[in-house]
C-alpha cells in the first residue's frame, strides 16, 4: 500500500506544478466572468487534486479535513498568484469551485476506499 501512496503523492505534486503552471499563462478577460470550460476545469483539476493528496497523506477521515484545507488554501494561493499574472485576476467563484472540486474529490477517495477495504 506504500507504493500507492508514493504514487499519489507524485501525482498530487504534478497537479500541482500543472495547476501553478496553467494559472501563470496570460488570458484575455472572458466578457461574462465565467464560463463552462472554467467550471469544468477548477471543478476537475482540484477533484484530481484532493483524490491525491488524499491517498497520500492516508485514508481515514482524520486525513480528509487536513486534505481538504490544503487543498483550499492551495486553490486560495492559486487565485492570489493571479493577481500577479498580467490579463488574469483573482476570483472567489474559483475558489469556490476550487473548494467544491477538491471537496468531493476526497469523500470520492475515502468512499471509494471504504468500499474496497470492505469487499
């Protein structure tokens, strides 16, 4: 079970290297704030990204709140690094997505590994 978690947590760093690297390139402004590949992509990277570091730091619910508030305040440094990044600003609609993606990325991973702890 060590091997996964090694994995998991290279993986995570990925997400993460990607996640940084995605948020330095320059976008023009949308015109209505935010759209579905938006959604789509906050929802789904930090989905990925809370299943990850999940399974890298353990899997039992303890790990899920520690997970959770990383994963947060990554998406929270995230959105302020865009501040930074000409054409691009910080959003609290992306945190939230941020939040609600990695959210459900880890009760995916704690049921999903309940369920395989049990069978």
């Amino acid at each position: 079970m060590k091997k996964y978690r090694i994995i998991s947590l290279i993986l995570a760093f990925f997400i993460a290297i990607f996640i940084f690297f995605i948020s330095s390139l320059p976008f023009p402004p949308t015109p209505f704030g935010i759209t579905y590949t938006s959604i789509i992509y906050h929802t789904g990277i930090f989905f990925a990204f809370g299943l990850f570091v999940l399974i890298s730091v353990g899997k039992r619910w303890r790990y899920a709140v520690f997970s959770f508030v990383f994963c947060s305040v990554y998406g929270v440094l995230d959105e302020l690094h865009q501040y930074f990044v000409p054409g691009r600003c910080p959003s609290l609609i992306d945190i939230g997505l941020d939040c609600f993606g990695a959210l459900f990325g880890i009760l995916f991973a704690v049921f999903l590994l309940d369920f395989f702890r049990r069978g």
